[in-house]
C-alpha cells in the first residue's frame, strides 16, 4: 500500500529522533515534504500519515462521525499501559461515548466555575513559601500549584497524609518517565521488562502499585460511606449513570481517576511555565497583560468576579499565544481510515494510521507569521479555526479538560501577577524538549520574585461555592 512521501530516514533513526528530538525531526520533514508525509513512529512501529494541512485536518476530525476514520483507542496503547484499559483514552466507539458523556459534566459550566476559589488558596499557599529575593523553578511551582489542584478536584481534599502521599508517588512517576527514555519505555513494548525495582519498568510497576493502593482504597471507603453532599469529582463519577443506570466499576473508576490525576496536570504545569516566561522575557507583554489585570481590580477591588477574569481578552490571547508556540501535545491521536478516501490529493486506503500534527499546524506560515514570534496579538485580531488552532486536540478525541485547563492557566496567572513581581534570573531563550510523552521547556526557567505588587485585598477570587472536603 503506497502511502504519501515516506520520509528518507532510517527507520531506526527515525524512532530515536522521535524520542530525543521530535520537533527538528518534524521541522526536517515539513521543510523536505510539506504538510503530508510518512513516518514510522507508531506506537507499533507501523507507518503513519503525519498531516498538519488544515483542510485535511478538518476533513479528518470531522471525519470521526462519518464512518470514514475511527479513532480506536486500542491504537492508544502507549496511554493504555500508563492510565490502564479501561481510561477514557484506551476505549473505543460507544464505550469511549458513554464514558466521556459520565465525565463532562465535571469540567463544564458552573461546576468548573466553583472550582476558582480552591485553584487561588492552592496557588496561595504554594507561592507564599518561595522566598522574595531567591531564585526557583518556575516549572516545580506550577507543578506544585497544578498537582494539589487535580488531587483536591479529584478527591475534594489537598491536606493530609493521603494527598501528601498521592502527589509525592505522582511526582515520581511523571520524574520516571519524563526523559526520552521514559518515553520510549512506555511506547515500546519490548522495553517494558519488570527485572526488579531498580529498573525503569520495574520501579514504574511499582509505584503504579502504590497508587492503586490508594485509589482502590479511597474508592472502596466512598463505596461504604456514600455522601450525596460532596461535590469532587471522584464522587460526580461515583454518583453518574449512563443510559441503562449502570455505575462505573472500580477498574473505570481507577483508570479514569489515574487519566485525570496525571494528565489533569502535566499539561496544565508546562504550559503555565511556558506563560510564565514569555510574560517576563517579553516586558511588553507583561506590560500590556499587567495593566489589564490591574483594571480587572478596579471593577472587583476586593474580590473578581471569575467570570470577568475568564474574559479578559489579553489574558486569554496571552494563554492562547503560549498554547499555541510550544503546544504541550504534539499531535492529536490517531486516527484509522475505514473507507477509501483522498488526503491532500493522495488516495490513503482503509488501515492506513494518520497522526494530525498540532506543532506543525500551528508553526504554519500562511497561518501564523513568524510563526517563531510570541506574539499574543495573533488571537485578537482573528479567529482561528478548530483546525489551524487545536492545542487540546479535535473531534471525538479532543481532550475533555481544555476548558477547565485553559480556566485553571488564567485563575494561576491572576492571581500569582497580581500580588507579585516577578522576574526571570537568566534572559536566555529556552527551547522545547520532549519530556515523556509531551514537550516542555529544555531547560530550567528560574525566576525570583522582587516583591508584593498589591495589597492584601487581591488574596481572593470570587467563586460560586466550595470544593466540599473530607
């Protein structure tokens, strides 16, 4: 089966590229093939369309209810083996449908909204430990900030020994496989050998274990002491019913809550890193973002409305911008075509794997001008497409969190350029790297803050009500 411009590469250079550099790889590629090429960095090693043409893209995401494409989440065996089987990402059709519909209501609407004030204590009690005058890793922070939030959401608290020990055991798995190797271990079956706890896989199995312990141990007592008052989403999950009445099982539950607990925050930590930065390497888009919030404060002195944080156009533009240059996921998942159809004037057969490529759609000239450019502007003066801008993905595999990620970036940033000043230890420019299954900054940005911007009165973000806690 001919498939469009197979790229010229060694199929073993190509698989170590993918791991150790995948954005040259996928520049390299671009610049020699255009926007529809071949490579062979499927999870199994089988070749795979990579396609970044907006027209394509839409004809491919659209084409999820058409019969034309399917997006199998068996296809998803790199998520499957690190969330479990039955996680939202790894199931198929209806299932995939069913679990997705029980899990919405969570991140959507006034449920998301009430989420506000536990997002601004969190970030309050993180930020107010760093110490004025001495320089830290803005990543470990937003990490901090972005981890306690997904384990309170999750399971309505952020204090004790549970949720100490749940984010220090989540910690160290995202440290186990955030490298190149890390990522090769779980996209590679062959790599995945237990040979005891001092090996990669080994020490993954085994903290998976501890977690489970966990999750199984925190379902198994809301299972007995059911409490219709609280409002976490465990308990959204535990309360839902799909169409025939039937409950999510402790294994859905556990590979959902695994899903949420680790993606809920990864994606969400890099990409306020990465706003973070260019706020501060960029002094006039800190300029311009800091004299909005500012004027944000003068219709809410003691406490802003969400509402009007969440529609403030420069922070959102500002959002988008930093979503857009380095996206967190490099592409969206895959898709299968089912029925013999034209891609980009190439005729693709049923079988043949398609990848949309995101980095790539969104470093497109004709796009984006100067598309190297942090440039915030881009997304007041024009509206783009789902499909030139699609950070989060599309169709039905697009991720179920992105408002409440792009929610959670604008409450952080708020509330931390409000009260503080900060600045960046080092000009230097940063790159992206892969960082397990993601792209992140190559290199620390280190940051310090030079003192309190406002006064007390800025503490505080309204919100509809509370997270209930244990």
């Amino acid at each position: 089966m001919a498939l469009p411009n197979p790229v010229k590469i060694p199929t073993f250079v190509q698989i170590v590229r993918w791991f150790v550099s995948p954005l040259s790889l996928l520049e390299e590629c671009a610049k020699n093939y255009g926007d529809i090429f071949t490579l062979c960095i499927s999870p199994q090693l089988t070749p795979v369309v990579i396609v970044s043409n907006p027209i394509a893209l839409q004809q491919i995401l659209t084409g999820d209810s058409s019969g034309n494409f399917t997006a199998p989440g068996y296809q998803n065996s790199t998520f499957g083996c690190l969330f479990g089987p039955s996680s939202l990402i790894a199931i198929d059709s209806t299932e995939h449908q069913r679990q997705r519909q029980l899990l919405t209501p969570a991140f959507h609407g006034d449920r998301m909204r009430s989420y506000a004030g536990a997002i601004n204590d969190i970030t309050e009690v993180i930020i107010r430990n760093l110490e004025i005058g001495k320089s830290f890793s803005i990543r470990d922070v937003t990490q901090a900030i972005s981890l306690r939030t997904i384990v309170k959401l999750v399971f309505g608290f952020y204090e004790g020994d549970s949720a100490k020990q749940m984010e220090n055991l989540l910690n160290q798995m995202l440290n186990n496989i955030s490298s190149p190797g890390g990522a090769a271990m779980l996209y590679l079956g062959f790599l995945q050998k237990d040979w005891g706890s001092w090996s990669p896989w080994g020490k993954h199995i085994k903290l998976q274990q501890e977690i489970d312990n966990l999750l199984y141990s925190e379902i198994q007592e809301r299972r007995k002491q059911a409490d219709t008052s609280r409002t976490d989403i465990l308990s959204l999950m535990m309360s839902a019913r799909g169409e025939n009445g039937e409950s999510m099982s402790d294994q859905e539950l556990r590979d959902e809550l695994l899903t949420l607990l680790i993606a809920g925050q990864e994606t969400t930590a890099t990409a306020l890193a990465w706003a973070f930065y260019w706020i501060h390497k960029l002094p006039a888009v800190g300029e311009k973002l800091l004299a909005e919030i500012d004027s944000l404060y003068e219709d809410f002195p003691d406490n802003p409305d969400i509402n009007a944080i969440n529609k403030l156009p420069y922070l959102n533009a500002v959002c988008c911008e930093t979503l857009r240059i380095y996206p967190v996921g490099m592409q969206t998942f895959l898709r299968r075509v089912e029925k013999p159809l034209q891609i980009s004037g190439y005729d693709l057969q049923p079988g043949t794997l398609l990848y949309g490529n995101i980095y790539l759609t969104h470093q497109r000239q004709d796009l984006y001008p100067e598309p190297k450019k942090f440039r915030p502007e881009r997304f007041l003066e024009k509206q783009f497409s789902p499909y030139e801008f699609l950070p989060f993905g599309g169709g039905v595999r697009r991720c179920i969190g992105a408002a409440f990620a792009l929610f959670e970036m604008k409450v952080v940033l708020v509330k931390i350029l409000s009260a503080y000043s900060l600045t960046l230890v080092d000009n230097i420019e940063v790159k992206p790297k892969r960082r397990g299954l993601v792209t992140a900054p190559a290199s620390p940005i280190n940051m310090l803050i030079t003192g309190r911007r406002n006064s007390s009165n800025r503490n505080s973000i309204s919100q509809d009500s509370s997270i209930a806690t244990t």
